[in-house]
C-alpha cells in the first residue's frame, strides 16, 4: 500500500519568500527615496529652480508616491529624508518680532504636511497590501488543498483499477471453472452404462 502514496512534497513546499520581498521592498524604498530626493535637492539648491513659488514643495509629491507604492514606512522614512536635506545647515533664525507660533509655521508646516500626507496614503496603501497578502495566502492554501485532493484522486483510480484487474481476475476464474465442470457432465452423460454379461447356461448349448 505504500506504493499507492505519492510524494508530495515538492509540490507542496512552498519557498520562504516573504521576508526576502518585505527586505528588497524596503531596500527599494530607501534607494528610491534617496534618488528623487537627491535629484529635487540639487535642483533646488544649483539655483537650477526655485520652489518657493510652487503651491507644494516637490517634496510633498515624493512622500505620497513613495507612500503609495511602499506603505506607510516608505512614506515616512521619505518625509523625514525631505526634512534633514531642508535644514541641513540648521533652523532658520526667528527674527525679534515674529511670534513663536509664527515661527514653528514658517519652520515647521510643510515637514508636518509631509508627515501627515506619507501617514495617509501610507495608511491605504498599507491595508491593501494585508488584504492582497490574505488573498495570495488564500489562494496558497487552495492550491495545496487542490493539490492533496489531486492526489488523493490518483491513489483512489490506482486501486481501483487494481480492484477491477482483480475482479476480472477471479471472474474469468470461475468462468473456466464452470466450462470444465459443465465438459464433465456432458463427458459423464455420453457414456453408456456397460451391459452385465449373462452367464452362458446348458440349455443355450
């Protein structure tokens, strides 16, 4: 019976790749977000143009689509990239009379919206990367389940044609057994029963 078992386990085995994809995800991410950034800071400070008047700085952009392609850590990982590249050489200096709370806008309002922007895309992006993982898990397990049941199909069609070889085995058996009986009888009945000899009297004489 343990010829009728397949092996399944290279057809079930399933590579471990989820943690080498979260890693190239996340090296993608980083190198990713050091080239834009990179690319928008050169621009910005070769003099090559200017953001000041743009409604968003580009670096806004950079922490959505990084956000949308990586989830949230792509996201942040890229608004705080946007912020140290800003104030590389330091916060600006508050001048006498500007307010505290005009100076933490002026400083800190397109860092904040960089942050707040890469949590809610990043956020999105993030559960429907759960839901596709749960899908792709699904789909996992109902190929293994289909793959067992394959299997199970195949052993089941192997006994049975070996019940069936058997079956037909036993029946020609019989089938011989009843046409050697049946060639007995009919030998049996052809024969004639031997007449006694009548002893030989003086009077036949």
């Amino acid at each position: 019976m343990s010829s009728d078992t397949p092996v399944l386990s290279g057809t079930l085995r399933e590579p471990p790749i989820t943690a080498f994809s979260s890693t190239r995800s996340n090296a993608l991410a980083l190198a990713e977000g050091v080239l834009l950034l990179g690319v928008v800071a050169f621009i910005e400070r070769s003099g090559l143009m200017s953001f000041t008047s743009w409604p968003a700085h580009p670096y806004l952009f950079i922490a959505i689509l990084l956000s949308a392609q990586y989830g949230v850590l792509g996201g942040v990982l890229a608004a705080m990239g946007a912020t140290a590249i800003s104030y590389v050489n330091g916060l600006p200096v508050r001048p006498f009379d500007m307010s505290h709370a005009e100076y933490f806008r002026l400083t800190w309002a397109d860092p904040l919206s960089w942050v707040v922007a890469a949590l809610m895309v990043g956020i999105v992006t993030s559960h429907r990367g759960r839901l596709l993982e749960e899908q792709s898990e699904q789909l996992r397990k109902a190929r293994m389940a289909e793959s067992l049941i394959a299997a199970q199909y195949q052993v089941l069609a192997q006994r049975t044609h070996k019940l069936e070889r058997t079956l037909a085995g036993r029946a020609d058996l019989s089938v011989l057994d009843g046409n050697q009986s049946s060639l007995e009888t009919v030998k049996g009945r052809g024969k004639a029963p031997a007449r006694p000899k009548r002893p030989v009297s003086s009077a036949d004489l």
